[in-house]
C-alpha cells in the first residue's frame, strides 16, 4: 500500500512563486525535490512494514508458543520468592468456579501440540477439521489434527477427575477448536492465554491463583515455561504434529488410572517421573 503525499494550498501568487523560484540555485532545488522523493518514499516503506506487521502478527499470536525443544526456546528459570510475587500484565482476576464434585482432583490439559495439531494456509495433508476465526476483522483457515486417542482419554478422565484445558492459544481460535473437539461436553472449564501470566516474555500458567488445592492437581504441557512456577505438578508430554502412530496419549491414561492410590497428585507425579527415567 501507498501512502498519497497531501498537497498544501498554495498561499503565494503565481508572479511570486516565479520570483522566488528564479533566486534559488539549482542545488536548492534538487535538495528540495530530494527531500521529498525521499520522505515519500520513506513514508510508503513505514505504510507497508506496518500492514505486514499486522498481517503476520496474526498468525504468530494465535496459537500456542511452539515446543521450545524444537524451537530454541531457553527453559525459564525460577526465581526464588517469585510465587508470592504479582508476575505480568496478563492476570487475570477470577478463579475458576467452585468444582461441582469437590472430590475429584483436577486436570489441566494444553491444546496446541498436546491435544491436537493446527495450522495455517497452505492446507496439509492429513487434518480432522477447519476452524475459521476472525482476527482483527479478518477471517483465517487453521486445519486441525486430532492427536490419536484424544477423543477416548476425554471420555475416561471425564468420568473421576474435572477437565479443565488451560491453553496460552488466543480465545477466538481456541474456542472455536474446542467446540468441535468436546462433542460431548466432556471439558468443564476453559483457560485462554489472558488467564496467563507472563514471566520473562513467556506465557506462564500459574496454577496456585486458580482455586484448586496444588495437591490435586495435575497440568500436561508439552512446553516446559508454561508450568516453571509448579514443576512438581507436570507431566511432560511430546509434541504432537502429525504422527498418527503417536502413543502418548494411551500412556498419558496409564498415568491417571495408577493415580488412585495418592492423595497428594505430586507425589503420582514424582513417582510416575521416576519409572519413566528409570525404565527409559
């Protein structure tokens, strides 16, 4: 795009800009045309890079922050004292809603990469659905891959803990894929990335300002900085793209179902981490 140059009024004569014109020197005027040859072309070049930079803003603030293993990202580092601490712009100030079943424990799910896969134009191979939200007034394809099992783990945590998918993905495209992914309604609450905190220019998802007791509590996250402030509540999980071989979620299940026995889900996690290292 553009930009036009306005042109001011005139406010002399004709004879009077003849006059003046006649006692400048070629060199003023060249500078002159210069200058604005340049300011025009200076002015265009800011009108395009600010269009682009609305365009492909888009894109990269849609979804979740991609999988620091793959993407170079440095692990945050916790700070000590940094849990009592009001960390970011983005906190938001209402809790989750009391659980309607006090006694199950609480599960927080990612969706980008943990769940399913999505992505813009070109479309892939292989996806399950198309979600079409508007961002800043325009409309964007993303094309989503289920991640194999998702629909079946779904249906059996559903039936002894609370679901909640807590997501750093935008709400106008997140919502739009959990809509088609929670048929059945399965997912009691949802968490976009204004219920983040951000810590260091990473999205970070604070458990302890949510309303549930650390103790029974679980969050699965394919990327490490979403959970520094509660490590000892995580289970890690790969990336998901497109590998419909992908078993991760078959042994996400094995975890929940040998969860019983603990009071204290840390103490599930820590030692569902132990075997994993030591049978690696």
């Amino acid at each position: 795009m553009v930009s036009k140059i306005l042109k001011k009024t005139p406010t002399k004569t004709i004879k009077d800009r003849r006059s003046r014109r006649r006692k400048k020197s070629p060199i003023k005027n060249f500078a002159a045309a210069s200058s604005i040859f340049v300011d025009s072309i200076n002015k265009s070049i800011y009108t395009c890079h600010r269009h682009l930079i609305k365009i492909f803003s888009k894109l990269s603030r849609i979804s979740t922050p991609k999988n620091p293993r793959k993407q170079g990202y440095q692990i945050l580092k916790k700070v000590p004292g940094q849990d009592n601490q009001a960390r970011g712009s983005l906190f938001f100030a209402n809790r989750l809603p009391p659980s309607m079943s006090p006694e199950k424990k609480t599960i927080f799910l990612d969706l980008d990469e943990t769940l399913i896969h999505s992505k813009s134009e070109p479309p892939p191979e292989k996806y399950d659905f198309i979600v079409r939200p508007v961002i800043d007034g325009e409309k964007v394809n993303f094309y989503v891959l289920k991640r194999p099992f998702v629909d079946e783990l779904l249906e059996a945590l559903s039936r002894k803990f609370e679901i909640v998918v807590f997501t750093a993905g935008i709400e106008e495209y997140a919502s739009l894929v959990l809509d088609r992914l929670d048929r059945k309604a399965l997912i009691s609450h949802r968490l976009y990335r204004d219920s983040c905190k951000e810590v260091g220019g990473k999205f970070v998802k604070d458990l302890s300002d949510l309303g549930r007791d650390l103790k029974s509590v679980v969050i699965v996250d394919d990327n490490p900085n979403c959970y520094t402030l509660q490590p000892e509540n995580a289970i890690p999980i790969r990336p998901f793209t497109n590998d419909l071989s992908d078993g991760e979620l078959r042994r996400l299940a094995e975890f929940f179902q040998g969860s019983d026995c603990f009071e204290d889900m840390r103490d599930a996690v820590t030692h569902w981490t132990f075997n994993i290292l030591h049978h690696a």
